[in-house]
C-alpha cells in the first residue's frame, strides 16, 4: 500500500522593485524564502504594479524589475523548486484586485495606518495608494496560499487580505484559503548602521553608512560596517536595552549568517579587545554571503536572454495556478466566463 504525501504548504511573498535591495531584505524575507524551498511550496513576485502607486520613471522602473528578479535568483530562489514571476505579467492579479476591491469597504481601507502615514497630502495620494492593500489581498489569495511571510509593518495588511476572503467566502461560498502570517522570530527587523533604532530601508538605501546593498563591493561593504554606530561601552551582548541597539544589530547580522547559536557567538567574541573585533568579523561575514550573490546577479544581468526565459517560464507556472481561481472568482460574482475563453 502506497503511503500518501502530506500536501506541501504553499508560501506566497512579494518584493517591491524600489530603492536597492540590501543586507535587510535579504536577512528578514529572502533567506527565509531560500531555505523553505525543500518543505514548502513557494511563490515568489515581484510587485511591479505596487510600485506605480507613486511616479516611477519607466525606463528606471524596467530595469529595477530585472534587477530585483536577477538579485533573488541570485539569492538562491531556485526556479526548478519555486516560482519566481513579475506580477504585472500575471494579468489575473489586475481582474482579481478589481472584483475585491468591489468587495472591500472603504472604510476597512481608510483605517490603514500605513496609508495615512504615506497618504499625509491627500491631493497628490493616488487612489492606488489607497487600494493597492486590495492588490495585496488578491496577490496571496489568487494563490490559496496557506502562509504569508510578513514583517510587523504589514501585518494589519495580512489581516485585511483575511478579511476581505471570509466577507467574499460569506457572500458568494467557500472560495478562498485564509492566509496566516508568519513572521520571524529573530531577525525580523535588521537595523540601519548609521541609526540602529530604524530599521534598514531602500528608500534611505543611497545614504552613506545606512545599509549594505546586495550589489556592493567588499571594500564597501568593509567600510559601512567599519562605521557602524554603536555606543561607548565595549560590553559585546545580545540586548534589548535601546543603548546597546548597535551592538544586538551588528550580533544579529552575524548570527543570521554564520549559523550559529547565540552561546556560539558570544563565544567567537569573548576574547575580543572591542567593538573594532566584533565589526571587523560581522564585515567579513557579510562580504563571504553577498560576494556570491553579487557575483550570480552579474552574470544575471549579463545574460538578459536567459533572464526573460526564467521570468517567463515562472509567469507560465503563476498563470496556470492563477487563470482557474480568476475564473472562480469570476463566476461566483455573476461574471460568466465563454468557453473560448478559459
């Protein structure tokens, strides 16, 4: 008798193609992403029509989306194990945020904190701006995806997109997965060099000192670590205290990518003369993880050929996931789909 295989949980996660991807994204989501490709079932988007929700220059904007594709690739998404794709070229995520937007009250929207953060000029906020954690929804639920990799900052956007499914599965029947966040317990949040109390952000990314790009050379990379701010102490602990923020930063970064346990950290560093040993060693850490991914994104991008066949062949496997739970949708609402159509 042949033993049944538990169905493998499917993982959904995008990544805006904006600002430079760095050090952070790569620790708090990508890493994740690249080790769970052996148990679950992973898809993988770059958002592209998130970024439009503000100006973005299109020749700029083409190109940030190859890159942002060529940097996961070369992270480690391993297309033969997940799907890697470029949301605007999935046409059922555009149908879907219609029909949910349909569906969604203005007010659930309205209370959305980061909208009223990023929305302060209410004439120059485009309704994109507003909708766009419809979008959002209808990214993971196309997918019936049982698990979504969230930061705190969006975690009141996971709970609309769980919202939005149980108010459309009681209107119209059952019709989607209701998605749970998962967020990680260490290392969620990596922190700037330069303010250890705010997290590392592509949209600071250009400023001196404040995060290491995933593009940058060792020398760089040396140097933005070598000036990292710490404070005047010479104690090397983990700690919440927030005048120790610098040194549980530069500990994080190095336990997240040697591996090792906190007792086998602190252990490497008890005989450290100062927090010149511990940045000299978090710097060399880092160097050995982003030189090869450096090194697989130029020749990424010095491939464009290959480049579109990988973005292609994942955008074939999200559409024959997507166009039969677009058409559900579709025909649960009342919008009835030809045959020559499907």
């Amino acid at each position: 008798m042949t033993e049944s295989k538990t169905p493998r949980r499917r993982v959904l996660s995008g990544i805006q193609p904006s600002g430079r991807m760095h050090l952070g994204n790569y620790l708090g989501a990508v890493q994740q992403w690249v080790q769970a490709q052996e148990e679950k079932e992973g898809l993988y988007c770059v958002v592209d029509l998130h970024a439009i929700t503000v100006y973005q220059d299109p020749e700029e904007l083409e190109e940030q989306v190859r890159g942002t594709a060529a940097l996961l690739l070369a992270c480690g998404i391993d297309p033969e194990k997940s799907v890697l794709f470029v949301q605007s070229h999935v046409r059922a995520h555009s149908e879907a945020a219609w029909i949910l937007n349909c569906q969604t009250p203005l007010g659930w929207l309205e209370r959305m904190t980061q909208f009223k953060s990023k929305a302060a000029n209410k004439e120059r906020a485009s309704a994109g701006l507003l909708t766009y954690p419809v979008l959002q929804a209808a990214d993971i639920l196309l997918y019936d995806a049982d698990e979504v990799p969230v930061g705190d900052d969006q975690r009141q956007h996971l709970e609309l997109a769980r919202d939005i499914a149980g108010r459309f599965n009681h209107l119209y029947g059952e019709t989607f997965v209701l998605p749970e966040p998962v967020i990680r317990k260490f290392g969620a949040r990596i922190m700037a060099f330069d303010n250890p109390t705010a997290k590392m952000s592509k949209s600071s990314g250009d400023a001196q000192g404040h995060a290491v790009a995933l593009t940058d050379e060792d020398a760089k990379i040396r140097k933005t670590i070598k000036r990292a701010v710490t404070d005047s102490g010479r104690e090397i602990v983990f700690s919440e205290d927030p005048e120790k923020a610098g040194v549980n930063n530069l500990l994080t970064i190095y336990k997240l990518l040697t591996g090792k346990d906190q007792e086998a950290v602190l252990k490497d560093f008890a005989e450290a003369r100062g927090y010149g040993d511990l940045k000299k060693a978090v710097a060399e850490a880092v160097v050995e993880s982003i030189r090869p991914i450096r090194e697989r994104y130029e020749r990424l991008m010095g491939d464009p050929a290959e480049l579109d066949r990988l973005l292609a062949v994942g955008a074939d496997r999200a559409r024959a996931l997507a166009e039969p739970k677009i058409i559900q949708i579709k025909e649960r609402v009342g919008l009835t789909v030809p045959a020559a159509l499907r």
